[in-house]
C-alpha cells in the first residue's frame, strides 16, 4: 500500500501503513462490552429518567455519544507513531499532575470526594488522562534506561514516578484510583524485568507503613468504608456505610443463573442500588441478568486483554512492550476494582467498570489508549527491520 512517509526518532513510517495489523478483535471486544454497558446504562437509569430515548439527558444516548467519538479518536490515534507519544511523555506527565494539583482547589465535590471538573454539563476526571500519562513516562523512563528494572536505583525512581500521581488521587480522597496507579507500576517493572527480592522489600515496607497510613492518612469516612467489608449489616436500617454493599449484594445474588431480565431487576427498578448506571453497573448486570450474563461479560473481558498483552509480545520495542503491558494493567484492575466493590470485597470507591459503567471521561481515555494498542500494533513489523 502507498503511502505519504515521514520520519520520526530515525524510523520511517507511513501514516496509512499497517490497517492490515489493525486488531479487529480487539476493536470487536470492546465495542461489544460498549454495546453491553449502554442496555445496561438504559436499564439502570430507568428509574430516575423517563424522557425521550434520543435526548442527550438520557444516560445511555449520552454514552452512546460519547462512544462514537471515543471511536473516532481511537482510529485517529492509532495512525500515529506512538513514539511520538512517548517523546513528549513527560510533557503530557506534567500536564497530568498539574491538573491533579489543580483539581484540589476548584474540583468538583461530590460523594465526599473532589475529583471533577465541573464544566456545564460535562465533568471531566483528571486522573482518567493522568493514568495514560502515567503509562507514557513509566515507558519512556525504561525506555531511555535500556528497558531493564533490574537496577534498584531505576526501580525506585519508577515507584516514584507513578507514586506522585498516586499520592495526589489519594488526597481527593480516591483510594480505588490510587491502588489503580500502583497496579500500572507493578505491571510495568514485571515486564521490564524487575528482580524478584526488590519487589518483596517494596511489598515489606508497605506492609510495615499500614498501621501509620491506618492511623494517619485514611480518612474516617474511608476507614468505615471498609469496616464494613466485615458487617455490612451492622447498618443495615439506615443510608450509611454498609447500605450500598447490603444492595449490590441482594441485586448480584437476586439474579441466580439467568436474571430477573432487562428493567425488570427489583433493585434498580425501584431506586434502591445507587449510582446503578457508574460504580454498580455490574450489580444491574448480575440483577437482570444473572450468571450467564456476568460470564459473557467476562469472556469479552478476557478476549480484550488477551489482545492487549498479544499487543505487548509483538511490539517491536520496549516503548511499546511497557505502554501496552501498562494499559493491560490499567483495563484489568479497574474491572477488577469495580467488580470487587459490588461483591463487597472490596471498599467502595469511584471506579468505573471499563466501557460498560456511564461516564464520558473514562470512556474516551480507554478508547484512546486503545488507539495508543492499535498503534503498537500496525508498526510491530517496521519498526523489527531497523
């Protein structure tokens, strides 16, 4: 195929090459979980929108929306060189922890938590965007480092990097966010060849500073938050702590093997499972439903990481192994965050499940780090012959 070519860090690359790489299946994977998410969307809102279906109110036509953009930029992404993302990392590094800084002082404030834009009727979630940045610096750092995480001194300094960010989200205060971050840290320095023993003093040392973190830095609301991992029901009378985890419960268990069926879940339809459209989607899911439903949900999950780590095996250098092991890491805890949290076995935070729960900020950060996947892929081959 012909194409205009251009250079970029000594490898020539054409901007129209490569669609015969393009993952399809990946493509495929995470449109179906969209398409999955928006029933589900439509169902969860039932109970609190009754009006018409194309209006941009409507929860799920709003995501829709957003999803066809996210598409767009997905495709636009991925005809670009992604060194060019990694070249400018620490920019795009940068920008993400001043927005962080930023978002402390005039963020939007709800649910205890400030991590919001507040722009109108949009909010835009800052740590979204920093995740990818993230993901950019830890590779370009590796990269530049001769992709190896064997040296101690390399290893700390990569903690740090991702410990920044980690440590802003942690204030708003968001917990699940914070643990994602690190999460995206681990899965890097695995791939980068990280010794094992450096990991086990990392994972000592945050053993030992719990119970200063326990008395010092958690805040009293996140401390009943998972108190009531143990007894939820403690509380079960009233709109505190334990309430959502007692409701996520009875909705995922309500739905046995094949659910009580589309807008007919007890939980949702009558207003009781909160923020059923975002952080609870999966209780909507196992509600209407049921097992089999949870189990196609997680079939296309596993289909979708499988395309990203086939990604990371056939990039055709360390910059591109370590972006896509790091998006790998992002799309695979922030599902299991959000699941956890509706099976009450973990605290319950602000984490999206990925391309299914509402949310414009989260949708069109994963659609690009798709583009970013897509990328790495269509110049694995022409990047091998330099």
């Amino acid at each position: 195929m012909s194409s205009t070519t251009w250079s970029f860090g000594g490898h020539r690359t054409g901007v129209f090459q490569g669609w015969d790489r393009f993952d399809y299946v990946l493509t495929f994977a995470a449109l179906a979980l969209v398409a999955f998410g928006l029933v589900l969307i439509y169902s969860g809102a039932s109970s609190t929108y009754t009006g018409p279906i194309a209006s941009l109110a409507n929860p799920a036509a709003r995501q829709a929306v957003f999803a066809a953009i996210g598409v767009c930029l997905m495709l636009a992404v991925s005809k670009f060189d992604y060194h060019f993302l990694t070249h400018y990392a620490w920019v795009l590094y940068i920008i993400g922890i001043l927005s962080l800084v930023f978002i402390l002082g005039v963020g939007h404030t709800a649910f205890g938590s400030t991590r919001w834009f507040d722009l109108g009727p949009i909010q835009v979630q800052p740590s979204e965007f920093a995740k990818l940045a993230t993901i950019l610096a830890l590779a370009k750092y590796f990269g530049d480092h001769g992709g190896d995480a064997r040296d101690l001194r390399t290893l700390i300094t990569s903690f740090l990097i991702a410990a920044v960010p980690a440590g802003l989200v942690f204030i708003e205060p968001d917990l699940g966010t914070s643990v994602v971050f690190m999460a995206i840290w681990l899965g890097v320095v695995i791939v980068a060849g990280a010794r094992r023993t450096h990991l086990l003093v990392f994972a000592g040392l945050f053993i030992a500073i719990l119970p200063f973190a326990w008395t010092f830095l958690i805040s009293d609301y996140q401390v009943e938050r998972i108190s009531v991992l143990i007894d939820p029901y403690n509380d079960q009378n009233g709109r505190g702590a334990g309430y959502n985890n007692i409701q996520s419960e009875i909705a995922v268990g309500s739905g046995e093997w094949f659910g009580k069926g589309l807008m007919n879940g007890d939980q949702t339809k009558f207003g009781y499972l909160p923020v059923a459209t975002k952080d609870f989607i999966f209780s909507v899911l196992g509600e209407e439903t049921g097992f089999v439903g949870a189990m196609v949900l997680f079939a296309l999950f596993i289909l979708l990481l499988m395309r990203g780590i086939r990604t990371a095996k056939i990039a055709g250098d360390t910059s591109g192994q370590l972006v896509a092991s790091g998006i790998v890491m992002l799309i695979l805890f922030q599902a299991f965050i959000n699941i956890a949290v509706n099976l009450s076995l973990f605290p319950v935070t602000g984490i999206p499940l990925p391309f299914v729960s509402a949310g414009g900020s989260s949708l069109l950060t994963l659609f690009i780090a798709l583009g970013i996947l897509q990328s790495v892929a269509m110049r694995h081959r022409a990047y091998r012959q330099y």
